[in-house]
C-alpha cells in the first residue's frame, strides 16, 4: 500500500509508529492495539514474506476497528537499509524473537533477537523516531550467564545507547495468549504458572501490549523498564 496514503496533520499531529515482529504472539496484540487507538495514526507493520491484513491480524479486517491505519511493508530484514522510506515514523517498536530451537543455532538466535531489532530502531531513530518500544524478556542482562538473557540484554543496552527521547521495555515472563505451536516446557509452564513467584507468573501477550503502549503515549522522557509484575497489573 502507498505509503502517502494517509497525511500527516500538522494542526492534530498523531504518530507514525512503525512496527516489526508483527506476527508474533505479542506483536500480534500490539498492532490491533495500535490499531484501534485513536490517539495513534498510520501503523507500519514489517513483514518477511507477503501477507493480508486479514492473515496479519487473524481476523476479518471488516472487525478490526483502524484497520485502514494499516500498512505492511514486505521487506528483506537481511537488507534494511535498502527499504529506508519505511523507517519515516515517530514511534518505533520491535516485537521480534524466536527460540534458539526454531532458528537452529546461537549465531542465528543472535540475529533475529538482537541484529534485526537493533537496526530497525537504528534506522528509524536516523529518520527522527523519538519513542521506542521493544519486546525484551524476566531476567534480560547482558552479563547474564544463560545466553537468552544475555542477548536479551546486550539487545537493550544498545537500544539505550542509541539516543530515543523515550524508551519502554517490557520484560515478561511465560507468554499467554493463542499460539499456532505450544511445545511441552510452554504448555507445562502454563498450566503450573500459578505455582511460580509473581516476577516470573505467565502474562497474557495483551498486557505486554497494553502495558508498552500506555508507557509510549504517556511520554515521559528517558528509559522505563515494565517487569512482569507491572505486565501483569495491565487491563
């Protein structure tokens, strides 16, 4: 879809906000949120391969409220500077990730969970985007010794450095929420979630969404880490 489709308003600016990861559990959640927010304007989704809006939402697009906000970009994600006319937006979010199993290997874990996210908030930030927010994980730190956490947290620790006016990071447990695949670790964690402390309890995918949102529209200036326990607050 063209992208000048829908005009800025200077007189009743709403953002642009781009988005990658889109079709994942949480990505799904922020995008029908961003959607249906009247305070947002056209969303930006990044996609592999192509796709209808019906087929990215799972929905009936006649039942998603916003849909006309929508535009999906197919890009190369090995090549994300060549797709730089999508990248115009003020806001920024990356729900990208996988599992080390999916991707077959450490170094490839590494560049969909760390190499591709960073460049799309590097590319967008270039072209003037002043709010970011990312999709992390409970217990991401870059000197962690187990190597999810210790990409999760290299991930945010370059964000940081990159300079955004406003970052919202959401750091959630156990994923709840309608998956095409649910391995036996993901289905056991389910059904025994309530057993867990409450830093690592299962957090429904829409409160991740809600609560990255809501930390986006308030605006206040600098880094803002949402643990699972405020995840899991959201309604």
């Amino acid at each position: 879809m063209p992208l000048s489709d829908l005009p800025r308003d200077p007189i009743h600016p709403r953002p642009t906000v781009l988005l990658s990861g889109a079709t994942g559990l949480v990505g799904r959640e922020l995008l029908c949120q961003l959607l249906c927010d009247p305070e947002v304007g056209e969303v930006r989704a990044l996609v592999r391969r192509e796709l209808s809006a019906e087929a990215l939402l799972g929905t009936p697009v006649g039942a998603m409220p916003g849909v006309g906000k929508l535009r999906i970009g197919v890009v190369d994600f090995e090549r994300l500077a060549h797709h730089s006319d999508w990248f115009d937006v003020d806001w920024v979010a990356s729900a990208l990730g996988t599992t080390i199993r999916d991707a077959g290997s450490q170094a490839a874990f590494r560049r969909v969970d760390l190499d591709y996210p960073l460049q799309v908030m590097q590319l967008a930030h270039a072209q003037g985007a002043r709010r970011a927010m990312l999709v992390s994980a409970v217990g991401a730190r870059a000197t962690s010794r187990v190597f999810y956490n210790r990409v999760k947290g290299e991930l945010e620790d370059a964000v940081r450095d990159i300079g955004f006016e406003q970052v919202s990071v959401a750091r959630p447990s156990l994923l709840q929420g309608e998956r095409s695949v649910l391995r036996p670790a993901e289905r056991l964690g389910l059904a025994f979630g309530w057993l867990m402390p409450a830093p690592y309890k299962p957090v429904a995918a829409r409160q991740v969404a809600a609560g990255l949102l809501n930390s986006a529209k308030a605006g206040v200036p600098g880094w803002h880490v949402l643990s699972n326990t405020a995840l899991r607050a959201m309604r």
